[in-house]
C-alpha cells in the first residue's frame, strides 16, 4: 500500500460520499406510509424489502471488504456509489413490492461495496493529528447517513407529498453520482497487489480466546440490529396508525431519533471500560425497548421519541463496547473473521425479525407485534448483558 500527503479536501470528500451512500439507504423509510396508502403495499413487503436489504448488503461486505487493498480504492468505491445512484433511480419508479424489493436489494449492494471500500478511504486520507477522527466518522456515518436520509425524505414528503417519493430518490442518484465523480478524482491510497479473485472468500471465523463470550456478547448487538431494523421497517407505519400523527415528517423523526441518538453516545463514553460499556449500554437499550412498549400501549408519539433517545444511547454504547470486548480478545490479523463474524450474525438477527414482524402483523396487528418485538430486544440485551458480565469477570 501506499499513502499519499494528507490532503484535508480529499479526506472531507470521501467522508461526505461515504455519509452520503449511507444518508440514500435512509430515504425510504418515511415514504412505506405513503406506499402502504397509495398503493396498498403491505407490512410483510415492507419488513421484507428491509430484509432484501440486508443480504446483498452482507454478501458484498463479506466477499469484497478487502477488495480495494488489491484493486484500489477508486476501482471499488465509484462502483458502489454508481450502483448506490442506479438503485435509487429503481425505487423512483416504486408503485408495487416488486420494485421496491429490486432497488432494496440492489441499494444493499451498493452499501456494502462502500462501507468496505469508502471506510478504508477515509482512514488513509485522515489527518494524523486528528487520530480519532477516522473511526468516528466510520463509526458514526452509517447510522448518522440513516437519519440523514429518512428526515429528508420526510421533510420533502411533509412538503410535497404528491411529487417526493420520486423526487427524493433522483435528488439522491443524482447526489450519489456527483459523489462518484468527486471520488473518482481523488488521490489513489492502495497500491494494486495481486490476491483479489482470493479476496472475494468470505472469512467468517471466532477466535479461540473470543469463543467463550461471543454469543452473549453478539445477542446484545443483535438486539440493537433487531430494534435498528425495526425502527426503519415500523416506526414510520406506527407513528401515522398507531401514535396518531397525521404529518409523515414524524416517520422520517421517528426512524432518525434512534440512529441520531446511538453515535452520539458511543462518542461520548468513548473512554468508558469495554465490559462497563458492554453491559451499560445494554441496560439502557432495555429501559430505551421497555419505553417504546409504554409509549405504544399510551399511544404517545412524544414518549416513542423519548424511548428513541434512551435506546439510541444504549445502542450507541453497547455496540462500541461489544466490538471492543471482541477484538481486544482477537489476535492481529484475525480482526476481519472476527469482524464477519458479528456482522453475519446480527445482520441475519435483524433480517429474520423483520421478516417474522412483518408477517405477524397481517395476523394480530401493528401494535401488538411492536410491542412483542420490542419486548425481544428486552429480554436480549438483559439475557446477553447479564451473561458476558458474569463471562468476562469469569475469564
């Protein structure tokens, strides 16, 4: 590899095109209301294209995450952005689940292509007087693009709610590909090395010393999957007919409370103990999950962003702590198994609880099936923040 002077131009660059990819994969939530109302799309085709989602989005990550260290940056990460834009022209032309599904699936590849690809661009053209910076915004932009995305949507829906579904996504192919021609203008970081076509196998291994505690440590990051997955499928349905706003911007609110809320905190106890962060942040994802019960059962939008916020936070540190408790317990150089590892794991987690909601809700309703799967996440982040406690002390 070879690393060019740091360039603070180029470093913000591929930091916005990396927001960016994440911030398009946000704008759909807030408009399922409006496809359930125009086009009578049901909850399971919506659960499922949040799931649709998640697969080729996995599949990249896991077989081309280290595929720019061989080809470079640019030859991996203008393709994702390019795809990242086609996808969106896709889901502009959404009036039934078929294409919706399409640019879903085709939106996950280009999310996983970039979170390899861009991630590792924003960490070689980080400033070294600002070390931190890099995983901040790695860390930070995937959720924070999330919340990005859907309040603009939302607010374009609240404004104009005829033309926006179809204007927010050629506004965003068009952002995207202005991205990937800001990108491919940039500075090469990887020099090409042979090892691609071997690359793209999947390396999904748990370390011997991190075996003992990766299953409880990985249900408290599945649960905050399962409820992050929940939000972007449900909440903006919930808000509009069950918590009683008629507005949609409240949709796109109420999936960017919890996505806004989870960086921020894990920033803010970045020198919290792992295991105190672990086990912390999974209570307070309990109290957040327990609250969003209580804000359904009173049907009180103010209470459901109150409870956003408390998850969030607990999202934000239980998952800063769970990834360090791994790789602290992950030998160099196994840090990309370990890394798959949790990935696949919480991923299918999200996947398969959005698949089951979705289709329990057609049976007993919205509201019911929130709450039973919000009592989930309860039970996960007790079972699994109880259990790696008592591990972690034990070993």
């Amino acid at each position: 590899m070879f690393r060019s002077r740091p360039r603070p131009p180029a470093f913000a660059a591929a930091s916005v095109s990396f927001l960016v990819v994440c911030a398009a994969a946000g704008v759909p939530a807030p408009l399922y209301v409006v496809y359930q109302r125009s086009y009578g799309i049901s909850t399971i085709a919506l659960t499922g294209a949040f799931a649709v989602y998640i697969v080729p989005l996995l599949i990249a990550l896991l077989c081309c995450g280290s595929l720019s260290d061989h080809v470079g940056r640019r030859r991996v990460a203008v393709p994702a952005l390019l795809i990242g834009a086609a996808a969106c022209l896709v889901l502009a032309t959404v009036d039934s689940s078929a294409p919706l599904i399409a640019g879903r699936a085709v939106q996950g590849a280009s999310v996983g292509l970039a979170l390899g690809a861009l991630g590792a661009y924003v960490v070689d053209l980080a400033p070294p007087a600002r070390a931190g910076l890099a995983g901040a915004i790695t860390s930070g932009a995937p959720p924070g693009g999330i919340a990005v995305g859907a309040l603009a949507s939302a607010a374009a829906v609240q404004v104009a709610p005829v033309g926006a579904p179809f204007w927010s996504f050629v506004v965003a192919a068009a952002v995207l590909a202005t991205a990937a021609a800001t990108v491919a203008l940039l500075p090469e970081t990887a020099a090409r090395r042979p090892g691609a076509l071997r690359s793209l196998r999947p390396e999904v291994r748990v370390p011997r010393a991190a075996r003992g505690v990766f299953p409880m440590v990985c249900l408290v990051v599945a649960a905050t999957y399962v409820l992050g997955g929940f939000t972007q499928a449900l909440a903006p349905s919930l808000a509009a007919f069950v918590l009683g706003r008629d507005d949609l911007f409240s949709g796109g609110l109420a999936v960017a409370v919890y996505h806004l809320a989870g960086p921020v905190a894990g920033l803010a106890v970045a020198g919290l103990p792992a295991v105190r962060a672990l086990t912390g942040g999974a209570a307070v994802l309990a109290a957040g999950a327990g609250g969003f019960v209580g804000a359904i059962a009173l049907g009180s939008f103010a209470a459901y962003l109150a409870a956003a916020v408390v998850a969030g936070a607990g999202f934000g540190v239980a998952f800063a702590g769970a990834m360090r408790v791994l790789l602290a317990r992950s030998p160099q150089g196994a840090h990309a198994g370990t890394l798959a590892a949790v990935y696949l794991y919480c991923h299918l987690a999200a996947a398969v609880a959005s698949l089951l909601a979705g289709t329990a809700v057609d049976v007993w309703g919205l509201a019911p099936v929130a709450s039973v799967l919000c009592g989930v996440v309860v039970v996960m982040s007790f079972v699994g923040a109880v259990e790696s406690g008592l591990r972690l002390r034990a070993g």
